[in-house]
C-alpha cells in the first residue's frame, strides 16, 4: 500500500468517525434538524387504545416502579420538540392489568420533548410484553394518537415509545 492510499484511508476513517460522533452528539441547529425536515406523523397503533381511561391522573410514579417508559414528542413537519404534553401510560404489569385504573397515568413533557415515568415492570399478556400510551388530542392544536409498542425481552426493564404529532 502507498503512502498516497493510506493517508487517505486514515483520512477516510477519522471523517466517519467524527462523522459518526457529530450524529450522536447532534449539536444544536446543525445536524438534529436537517434530520428532521419534513417529518411525518406518527400513525396510529392498532390496539393502542385498548383499555384508554380518557383523563388519567398525572403522577410521578405509577404503584411500586422498577421500570421506565421513556420517549420522545415532536412536531410533525420541523420535528420541533414539543413541551407540556401530556402523556397517558398503561400496560399489564406484576401490579394490575391494563384494564385496571392504577395501572394507568400520566405524565407531561419536558421543554426538550422528552417524557419519562417510573411504573411497575410490564410483562406478557396474549404472549407479548408490551405498553400503551396516548397522546389525548381532544380540544388541542394535535391529533390524537395512540402507540403500542412491543418489548424485545420480557426482561427488559425500559421501553421508549416515540410520538411525533400532526396538527389538528
């Protein structure tokens, strides 16, 4: 290998590299939005709705916790991040089914988007561990939309679901 290849490789790797970094670490008006242009809605889940209490309370825990629903909420189109939205969770858990009321809360979002609430850990029902959480659209600028998501392991002790909102 010459000199001329190798340097060039080196140079190669080290812009993927740094590359790679500037993705994660998404400095602010550079990289995050240019990802974000014309970003769509996020669909609504078939069976995301199942066992929905319109107006749960919102909590900072929801019984014992052990485990963390986390995500995000954005903007359809810019992919804004959007903050004060509320988010309702429920899921089957070592603490209720999905039908009962303390398995259900709610939370809002921070100014970055983000949402977290600690629950009791989520496990199967009709053979898969999964959540459920909605964004309640009645009355505001955003449509409803309702998120199912499915965990890889029953073990698992965080699920994030990922919300980006169409205006109403």
């Amino acid at each position: 290998m010459t000199e001329k290849t190798s340097t060039r490789r080196r140079l190669l790797a080290a812009g993927a590299s740094f590359g790679g970094a500037a993705l994660l670490a998404g400095p602010a008006g550079l990289i995050l939005p240019a990802q974000a242009a014309g970003l769509a809605p996020t669909p609504t889940m078939r069976g995301g709705a199942n066992n929905y209490r319109p107006g749960a309370p919102i909590v900072t825990r929801i019984g014992g916790g052990g485990f963390m629903m986390t995500g995000t909420v954005r903007r359809a189109g810019d992919g804004a991040p959007l903050s004060g939205i509320r988010i309702q969770i429920w899921a089957h858990t070592t603490e209720g089914r999905e039908e009962d009321e303390r398995s259900h809360g709610a939370t809002l979002t921070a100014a970055d988007g983000t949402f977290r609430l600690d629950m009791p850990q989520i496990i199967p029902i009709f053979g898969q561990p999964h959540g459920h959480l909605a964004y309640e659209g009645a009355g505001s600028s955003f449509k409803t939309c309702f998120l199912r998501p499915v965990m890889a392991n029953a073990r698992d002790k965080s699920l994030a679901a990922h919300f980006v909102l169409e205006p109403a």
